[in-house]
C-alpha cells in the first residue's frame, strides 16, 4: 500500500483524494475525498486571464487541502490542472500560488491526458462488469471543457471539445453581466448548436456511435443523478454507479432551463456552485445521450481524481 492526494483542478471545481493504494490487487482505499466550487474560470472566456478573487478562492481551497494531506500522511502528491488554468495568460500567477501553499507544480495537463485519466478512474471497478457491454463511452462534463473518450480495458480515442457548463452558460445565458434566469428559448437554441458542433468535433476523432455502455463523470451528471433519485441531500453512496433514463435526463435538463434560481436552489441536492451552471451541464449530457441513442447513463463518482491517484501509486 502506498498513500497518496490527488488534487483536480478544474474550470469550476477543485477536488483532493487522499487514498490508499495496492499496486498489486488493484484495490484503491479512500480516506478522504472533498469538492470546492471556487469558479476558477471565472470570465476566462471572455478576457482570457484568471481573474484575481478567483485565484484567491483557490489558493484558499489548497490551504485547507495542505492541512488535510499533511494530517493524513500522504507521501506523494500530484496535483492536476485542467481547463482554465490551460488556456489563461496570467497563468504562472497560477503555478506559483499554488506551488508555495502545497509545495508541488500543477501540471495543466492536455485534453487527451485528462481523458486518459478519467478512464482509468471511471472503469477500473466496471471492467469485469459482466452486465455492461464494452466498449465504454466515457464523458468527463467539466466547467470548461467535455472529454470523450472510447474503449474496453484501454482507451481507444479520446478527444476534448471546449463546451463545458460554465462556459456554455457564461457564452449564452450571461446578458449585461447577468444570468438570465429562466434563458429564452433563443438562447437554449444556441447553446444547443454550440454543443452539436462540439459533437461534430468529437466525432472526428472518437467513433461515438461504436458505444454500448455510456459512462457519465463530474457534477453535473452527478447532480442530474441525485434530481432522479429525488435524493434530499447529496449521497455519494448512492450517486456513484446508479443509472439515469434519457427519459428522466430529458425531463431535468427541461425543468433545470425553465425554472428559476431560487427553485434551483431549493432542490436538496444542488450544491450552491452549481445553480447557475446546471442547466448547461444536463443540456450538454442529454446531447450526448441523444447523439449516440443512449437509453441511460450509468454515474461514476470515480473519475479523473481516481486516475491521479493511480497515476502517482
């Protein structure tokens, strides 16, 4: 057994899992695993640079992930940048930051090795699955960006596309600085063409329609999963490997559009961070599912985090 954090930073999200892991059996012993909203790409669409209060609320998280790696004993730690730290300017204000709080570089890895990641994170337990047929469609529905990748045991193709649920809100739904809240049809329709020309991208390089078993990661269709399961809190639990309809995706990502902040708000499984952004996010999932003729999703709580881990181990 060896100890190790992973930390993932992304374009909404930053996450740390301490775990013990046995290089031998496979077997991966979680000790602590925590999520921060800190909007990290907060604007980065728009200005290209990470703005100052959203570096500051990610130097805070990382503060209290230091203290938690180093109560835990963890004896290796990587620590992995995604999105917005890839494509900012001031990014090396970024890598500085982030090296003085917890003593290690981030490594703002490409789309294809954050793909490779979430693979091995999300069907490491799934691959002697005998009622899921192979091969796995992974999709990894991130802040600022959306990996897919394909394969059985390996990955085959994988491809990252710049739609993620920040950016698709902050692109479409951001009018004068503010959220339209609920968004106009026209503005859903747009985001709609945003994410089918995604999917063409996508396709190019990942046979997409080759999938037999859709595999969905990250908060977004986490949360989607927990609205299906009209779970009161969040329930890691019962999230991880639960199967979400198309049906049932069809009819959240309706209501996540029409309705308004405050009813997104109430529902007991939405963190705060993701109230604005969720309706994006299911629109980009039910696209997916629709555009590969997916009947449901299975949900992984395992994903780019458990791909660190590993990758240290």
């Amino acid at each position: 057994m060896i100890r190790v954090a992973g930390i993932d930073c992304g374009t909404n999200s930053i996450r740390l899992l301490v775990a013990d892991c046995d290089r031998e059996t496979g077997e991966l012993v979680e000790l602590d695993r925590r999520m921060t909203i800190v909007r990290l790409g907060q604007g980065v669409d728009r200005t290209g640079r990470l703005a100052p209060e959203a570096l500051e609320r990610t130097f805070a998280a990382c503060r209290e992930y230091a203290a938690v790696i180093k109560e835990l004993g963890a004896e290796r730690i990587r620590f992995v940048a995604t999105s917005a730290s890839r494509d900012a300017e001031n990014r090396e204000e970024f890598v500085q930051g982030v090296k003085e709080i917890l003593g290690v570089e981030p490594e703002v890895i490409s789309g294809d090795q954050e793909a490779e990641f979430s693979f091995t994170g999300a069907t490491k337990e799934l691959a002697d699955a005998e009622h899921l047929d192979k091969p796995f469609l992974v999709v990894d529905i991130g802040g600022g960006s959306t990996e897919f990748v394909v394969g059985e045991e390996h990955v085959r193709a994988a491809r990252s596309v710049d739609v993620g649920c920040v950016r698709m809100t902050e692109r479409h739904l951001v009018v004068d600085g503010r959220i339209t809240d609920p968004p106009t049809e026209e503005q859903i329709a747009a985001m709609r063409a945003d994410i089918e020309a995604a999917l063409d991208l996508a396709e190019e390089t990942v046979p997409l329609s080759e999938a037999r078993t859709l595999v969905g990661l990250a908060g977004s269709v986490t949360t989607v999963a927990g609205i299906a399961q009209e779970l009161p809190e969040y329930d890691s639990a019962r999230i991880h490997h639960s199967r979400v309809s198309l049906e049932q995706v069809r009819e959240i990502t309706s209501a996540m559009l029409t309705g308004t902040h405050a009813e997104r708000a109430a529902i007991g499984v939405m963190h705060p961070g993701r109230v604005d952004v969720i309706g994006a996010g299911s629109l980009v999932l039910l696209a997916i599912m629709e555009r590969i003729g997916a009947h449901e999703v299975v949900v992984s709580e395992h994903d780019i985090l458990d791909g660190i881990a590993w990758s240290v181990a």
